[in-house]
C-alpha cells in the first residue's frame, strides 16, 4: 500500500506540479535570508551572512517548486528591486516588526517600488518578522504603519511571523503556493 501510495505521489508531482517565481525584499536584517533559509531547510540558523546584490534559491515543497530571489536591502541596492519583481507570481516584504524606527523608511520603499507600472497587480505579503521579540509591532500596527489599506491595485496580505521560531510560516507557505502557476 505505501509503496502504490508512492508512485501516486510520484506520477502527481510530474503531472500536477506547479512553480512559483518570488522575490523577497526589504529593509537590510529585517530577516529577508533567514526567511528563504527556513524555507528551504526548515532550520533558522543565527549565522546569517548579509546578502550583497542577491541570492537565488529553488526551493521544492510537495508539488511546489519556489523560484526564489532574494534582493538586498542596504539603500545602494534598493534601486534593483524593480528589475528582480518584474515578472514573479508574488513579492514578499519582509519588515522587522520589532523596530518601528524604520518603518518610515520601509514604507517609502515599498509604495515606491509598488508604483513601478511592470508591477501592477502583483500579489504582495508583507511579513513583520520578529514577532518573538517582546515589543514587537501587531499586524493592525503594520497595516497602519505602512499604510497597506491604501494599496489597492493588488491582492495584499501581512503576518506576523519569527524565522526563529517558525511561527506562522505554515500559513505564508500556504500564501505562496496559492499564487503559483
């Protein structure tokens, strides 16, 4: 029985199986890495070096096979955000919800690289990573902050998470894969 189980398995993922393309951006150690590394190993690790330029990662969950970009997000490389959200089934803004000093900054990122008329209509998750640090802001904070409501050209959705503690990253892999082709 487990090995017909198996093969059904099997013959699904060739027939069935389905690609998402993502990038993942956001301000510099806001978790944008450690969140493509739990992914993709499902272990969080405190030894994360910051990415320069990008990173590119395939990622298989099941049937799914995320096509990951992972963009810097120190202001020099901010300009090329663009270029990697042109063309993905989704973008992922990672926020580090336990720093409210840079939100400011955050928002004028995002809504200046949502404005780029080749991203219309791509689905976005906003991820406040960090949720396990006490004074961590809530995703009602996040929404105000950001000012998310007014986003209205797309399908948008924010969560709080912890890469740390793999919190909430059963929902936004689920997020994922609803977007895929």
């Amino acid at each position: 029985m487990i090995f017909i189980s198996s093969i059904l398995s099997w013959f699904s993922s060739i027939f069935f199986s389905k690609a998402a393309e993502i990038s993942v951006v956001g301000l510099q150690a806001s978790g944008k890495t450690s969140f493509v590394n739990v992914i993709g190993s499902g272990q969080w690790s405190e030894d994360v070096v910051p990415t320069v330029a990008f990173n590119y990662r395939k990622v298989r969950k099941g049937a799914v096979t995320l096509k990951i970009w992972d963009v810097a997000g120190q202001p020099k490389f901010r300009s090329m955000w663009e270029r990697y959200c042109n063309g993905v089934d989704a973008v992922v803004f990672v926020v580090d919800s336990s720093d409210p000093e840079k939100f400011d900054t955050a928002r004028f990122e995002l809504h200046q690289l949502l404005a780029q008329p080749n991203l219309a209509g791509v689905p976005l998750l906003v991820l406040g990573n960090k949720n396990d640090i006490p004074s961590h802001a809530t995703v009602k904070d996040l929404i105000r902050d950001l000012q998310l409501d007014k986003i209205q050209d797309r399908p948008v959705s924010c969560y709080s998470c912890s890469m740390k503690s793999q919190h909430n990253l059963d929902i936004v892999l689920r997020w994922l894969t609803e977007r895929s082709h």
